[in-house]
C-alpha cells in the first residue's frame, strides 16, 4: 500500500446513506488516492457540527439542509461549511404505527406507498381524531434541518396536514424510532434506512410512503467540509472527492450489494444485521411483514449525477426553511445558501476522471417527467425522473415566487 | 427564559442556568443566583459537577439523568444555563426544543461564547457543551463551562484510572492462574513458576499478563486446567 499523503477523519452517523464513506474506506478508494481516511461514528448531528468545527472532524456524513443552517447562524456552534460533494439522492420512508395504519387504513390508505392516497387517508384520521378530541398525532423526524423533516411537511401540507398544527413533529436519533413507535411513544415517523426496515421487521410499524415518492432524486445527505481545512488543503480535498466518486459507483453496482450490507452490518458502521440493509440497496422494500413493494430509485448512489451538489438542491432547502419559519427570507440569506453547496470544487476533483459532470450549477427541480440526457461534461448523463407527487415545480430563479407561493399555502 | 445552554459530549449530561432577572444578592461578589440544569445519564459525574457548582457559590442546581419529559422539566425549572454530555443522542432533540421559544418560553440554544474558540474547543474535547439563555453576560458563564470542562477532564481521568485498576486486578488473577497451572504441570514452586513466565515474556517482548492468558487458554484447550 502506498505511502498515505493526506490523513482525513470523517465523522458519520450510523445510517445506510453513510456507505459511500464507508466504502471509500474498507473498498480502498481513500487508500488509492493516498488518503487515510478515518471514521468516527457520532450519536447525534450537534456532536458531527460541533467536532467539524473545531476541527476533530475535517469532513462529515450531514443531512444536507445542515450545513445551510450552519452557514446562515441558525446552530448554536458552526464552522463555516462547505458542500462539494452530495452522498446520493433519497433512501428515506415514513413509517406509521400498526395502529395508526390501521385507521389510515379503514380511510382508504394503499399499500402501493402513494403519497397522495396515503397522505389523504392520513388527513382522514387527524381530522376524525381532532373531532374526537384525541390528541394530535405525533411524529418524529431526525432533526429540524433534515431533508426529513421538510420532505415530511412538504408531503403533509399537500395532503392537507398542517405539520404545526394538525400533528405535533418530534425529534428523535435515528436509532430510536423503532422503538418509540414500538411503544406508542410515537405514531410514526419520518427517517432513513435501515431504520424503517428495523421498524417493520421487528413488528412495530408499517412503510407508508417514501421519499422516492414524496420528490424522487431528491437529495438526503451531504459531504459538508470545514471551509477553512478544505481551503488550505484544496489537494487533499480533491483526492477524498476521487475516492467518494469511487466509492459511489461501487456501491450502485448490484454485484456488489451483499458485501456492501455486509460491510455496513459491522459493529463499527450501523451495527445491525446485513438484512436490514439490503431493501434500501435493491429498492424491494418490504413494506410490512407480508408485503414487498419494489420502489424505483428507491436510494440512488451515483447514477443520475446523485453526488453533484446541486445549488437548486441548496436554494429548496432554504425555501423549506423559510417556509416553516426557521430563517428569514433575504437575498443575502439566499446566496449564502447558494453559496454552500460548491459544484465548481466537484468539477475540479472529477473532470480529471472524465466523470460526467453537469453543465449546469442548478436546474428547475421537478421538471423532468421522464429520464432526460442533459449537457454534460466528460461522459454522458441523463437526470430524471425527479417530479415532486403534487406536481409541483421550483425554479432556482423564482425563489422569491416560490416562497410567495407556499407562504399562501403553508396557511 | 433560558439563553445558554451547556451541553456534554461524553456519558451523559445536561445543566443549564436560569436567569429570571431576579438577581438574587449574594454574598459572595461574583455570583448572582444563575439557575443551572444539569443533564447526565452517568450520576456520578452529574454529582461532581454539581458539587462544581455549589462550591462556586451557585446554590440553584438540578440535575436531571433521565431526558423523558425534558420539555415540562426545563419549562418548570427555567434554567439560565444548561450542561449536557455530548454522548448523549438526545442532543438534537434537546437543542430542537431550546430553539423552540414555546417550549421553553425563551429562547437559548446559544453556545456560550462563539469568538471563544479556544473555550469551545476545551468544552468539545473534554465531552461536554453548554447552552446560555439570552443576553447573559460571558463574564457570568464563563467561570462555569470552565469549571464543567475541567470536572469532565477529571471525571475521564478517573475512569480511566479505574479501568485501568480493573484490568491490572484481572492480569494478576490471571497471572495467578497461570502460576497455579505451571506449578502443577511441572511440579515447581510458585516462585520458580513467575520467573518462568517472566523470562518467557522477556524473551518474546510480551506483557506478563499475555504470557499468562495463553498459558491459561492453552491449558485450557489441552484439558489441564478446568
């Protein structure tokens, strides 16, 4: 093995979606691009924020809205960080208890993961329950700056479902949904894999929509960057790119799916069986013990440009936290959302690789109803399909309507 | 009315500090009545930071090692100032519900000082994070996230020291274990026996304690040694 140049520690979170790091390490991507990549498994988003920003970490597994937060002040502690690259798009679920799906079902919900006739069925029973005066439904998600939690509220708010006032929305670590919704502390929730399959398998709750779904090829997490390291070490930066790039490609080829479960199964990563990671991989997603239901681009690794730090990706977000209140809307704000995400240094690290690389910074999200080759650099690509279930559309150069428009909305 | 909020990073533990604007006088000059919350699963450590706090003259001090319920508690206890472990997973949860002026009828979630880096920097590395309700003066905080970064420090050292005891009194029960099988197999004495595993980890470059666990393991694979 070569000599390591570089000596990167990356802090993650134990979800499937931490893979591509995790294989730049143990396929040895990181090693061939003389990285030692070091990973450390963290117990809550504030602990990955807060060892970036003094520096234990140089790079993190982030929930893609984060490191918006960070950059506009809406954390408690921060350092300045920078998006260059994404860690694929989708592979969350939203996973309501037995009982909650057995109302959801006695209104009409389908077992096909339909946003729209399950989130009407939902809508169904908050309102039976408010005239019962029962209380509001809680449902949990992993942090207010999550695709989680916005793609939750988006889901809800079409359908109907004042996420505010309607259900009360909690947070909770990854790791303990299945057993809240278990024990009735929750009646459902929105988060990543392999937490909805732990949910299901072990009898707790049942799959009800997706994020596939919700808004497919979505984004979910992130590689954020301390901007200052990533600065002075514009090298070392590039080569952990590379490898990720690497990592990626290996982790959406199916031949490899099994050892990749394996991998992730191990103490060190998720800690959970390798079965419990599979669904995710193949898209069959079993949605309840006695039903499977095969999702497309259920979690997309690489193909689609699914790690291009798309700045659309950043400005939704941002209007998502405009929307629910976390941030006031701005142009500076804006462009500092803008300016997290960073394709140009995306561009630099894998143009070298003659990747396919978007011609664009940003694109109107939703648009595109069928897969679509678009101009690329380097080898060719195709996006799409990305349509959001409402058939709603946001254009990067509308923000201020955008926000306009689901202010009148979101009531 | 909480404006800080310090938070832990180690086993468990939160503490957070009222002020109410009802400034209590006390005796001692550098202390008005900050109210503290302290969250830590691990009591122990709760305790020593606790008795931190009281020898510093701050008297108003909770602890709390069990986070269910955390929102009524913070809003029946109104910390000015709260401490919290950073092992803790419920962080995100906790830092969600001081943003939300609602729950906990002020906002904090404001790490004590930000330009501070080296005081954070003190505060992660030892494993623990605080959070200040508004407009509370640095001057006041500072004294206590230094106080909790040290008495966490502490609190490591000690444990690790216990660890540490732990394992030298398992190494001489199994160094004895292994005296006791040579003794036997080979019909010495007991001294005869240590110099024996002392000349065997000499010349192999191991620890004693190594030498004595295979000796026990290989003792037991063969049936020797039950």
């Amino acid at each position: 093995m070569s000599e390591a140049r570089f000596e990167i520690s990356a802090g993650f979170l134990p979800l499937l979606d931490s893979a591509l790091l995790v294989a730049a390490r143990e396929k040895g991507f990181a090693a061939a691009e003389g990285i030692e990549l070091t990973l450390l498994r963290e117990t809550s988003w504030a602990n990955i924020r807060d060892r970036l920003a003094v520096g234990h970490f140089q790079v993190a597994h982030m929930l893609a809205p984060m490191p918006i937060a960070c950059n506009l002040g809406l954390t408690p502690l921060a350092a300045n960080t920078v998006v260059p690259m994404a860690l694929g798009l989708g592979g969350n679920a939203v996973t309501v208890s037995n009982a909650l799906w057995h109302d959801m079902a006695g209104h009409g919900a389908s077992d096909d993961l339909s946003p729209r006739a399950v989130g009407e069925a939902l809508r169904a029973v908050v309102a039976a329950r408010a005239r019962s005066n029962a209380s509001p439904l809680r449902l949990g998600v992993v942090h207010p700056h999550s695709g989680h939690n916005y793609e939750l509220r988006y889901w809800l708010a079409a359908c109907g479902i004042d996420p505010d006032r309607d259900v009360e929305i909690v947070i909770l670590p990854p790791p303990l949904m299945a057993d809240a919704l278990g024990s009735g502390a929750l009646d459902g929730f929105c988060a990543g894999e392999p937490w909805n399959t732990a949910a299901v398998l072990l009898g707790h709750g049942r799959i009800a929509t997706v994020k596939a779904k919700i808004w497919r090829s979505s984004p979910e997490k992130v590689l954020g960057a301390d901007a200052r390291w990533g600065e002075a070490n514009a090298e070392a930066l590039s080569a952990l790119l590379r490898a990720i790039h690497h990592a990626a490609q290996w982790c959406a080829e199916p031949a490899n799916h099994a050892e990749l479960a394996g991998i992730m199964s191990a103490p060190a990563y998720v800690g959970r069986p390798a079965g419990w990671m599979l669904p995710a991989l193949s898209g069959h997603l079993g949605t309840a013990v006695d039903s499977l239901v095969d999702v497309d681009d259920f979690f997309v690794p690489q193909a689609k440009a699914a790690t291009f730090p798309w700045k659309s990706h950043a400005l939704w977000f941002y209007s998502q936290m405009v929307r629910w209140g976390q941030v006031e809307h701005s142009a500076a704000n804006a462009a500092i959302a803008r300016d997290t995400y960073r394709p140009d240094l995306y561009r630099t690290a894998l143009k070298p690789l003659g990747a396919a690389l978007p011609g664009a910074n940003a694109k109107v999200e939703g648009a595109l109803p069928v897969p679509t080759p678009v101009g690329s650099a380097g080898a060719s690509l195709v996006l799409g399909p990305d349509g959001f279930f409402d058939g709603g559309l946001f254009d990067p150069d509308d923000l201020d309507g955008y926000i306009a428009a689901q202010r009148n909305v979101a009531g | 009315m909480i404006r800080g909020l310090l938070l832990c990073h180690g086993r468990h533990c939160i503490f957070a500090l009222h002020n109410d604007g009802r400034r209590a006088k006390k005796k001692s000059m550098k202390t008005a009545a900050l109210r503290v919350l302290v969250i830590d699963e691990n009591r122990i450590r709760a305790s020593i930071i606790e008795a931190g706090l009281r020898e510093a003259g701050h008297e108003d001090v909770t602890l709390v090692h069990d986070v269910s319920g955390i929102g009524r508690r913070i809003a029946e206890i109104n910390p000015d100032v709260i401490v919290i472990d950073l092992e803790n997973p419920n962080r995100d949860m906790l830092e969600n519900m001081f943003q939300l002026s609602r729950a906990v009828k002020r906002p904090i979630a404001m790490f004590v000082d930000r330009s501070d880096s080296a005081s954070i920097e003190a505060a992660v590395d030892a494993g623990v994070s605080a959070y200040v309700v508004d407009g509370l003066k640095r001057e006041r905080v500072k004294p206590i996230l230094d106080m909790a970064v040290s008495r966490f420090n502490a609190f490591s050292r000690l444990a690790r020291e216990l660890e540490e005891a732990r394992s030298e009194l398992e190494d001489r029960k199994v160094i004895d274990r292994a005296k006791g099988i040579l003794m036997k197999s080979r019909g010495i004495s007991e001294t005869e026996a240590y110099a024996l595993m002392r000349k065997a980890a000499m010349n192999q470059n191991r620890k004693l304690s190594e030498i004595a666990q295979s000796l026990v393991t290989a003792a037991g694979l063969l049936g020797d040694d039950a």
